[in-house]
C-alpha cells in the first residue's frame, strides 16, 4: 500500500510543474552604457523565473 502511495505521488508531481519564463536584462558598465560583444550586439543576462499564477480575491475592507 506504502508502494503505491509513493508510486502515485511521484507521477502527479511530475505534473505539477511551475511555469518558467525567460527573462533578459542588458548588462552595463560602471558609467551605465550598455556593454557590447564582438559582433555588436548588447551583452545580455539571462535567467527563468518561474510564473505565479494571480487569484482573483475580494477587496479587503476600509476600516473606520
């Protein structure tokens, strides 16, 4: 019963994945210029976020 627990667990967690998106920022220098490669083009950082979905809620009300 305990393998079949796990066994279950495993498979839905596989499922269950949080949505990433890849977002990039210009690298600068010092003086705040965009620093560039050998071809020209902006050196870029790169790194996934994941992706929170946003729950609809009610307001919450004004004290008096």
């Amino acid at each position: 019963m305990k393998k079949l627990l796990l066994v279950t667990g495993l498979c839905l967690s596989m499922f269950v994945q949080a949505e990433t998106t890849k977002v990039c920022v210009d690298v600068k220098d010092k003086a705040g210029q965009v620093v560039k490669d050998k071809a020209g083009k902006p050196k870029q950082n790169c790194k996934e976020m994941k992706v929170h979905k946003k729950l609809e809620g009610t307001p919450v009300p004004v004290k008096k």
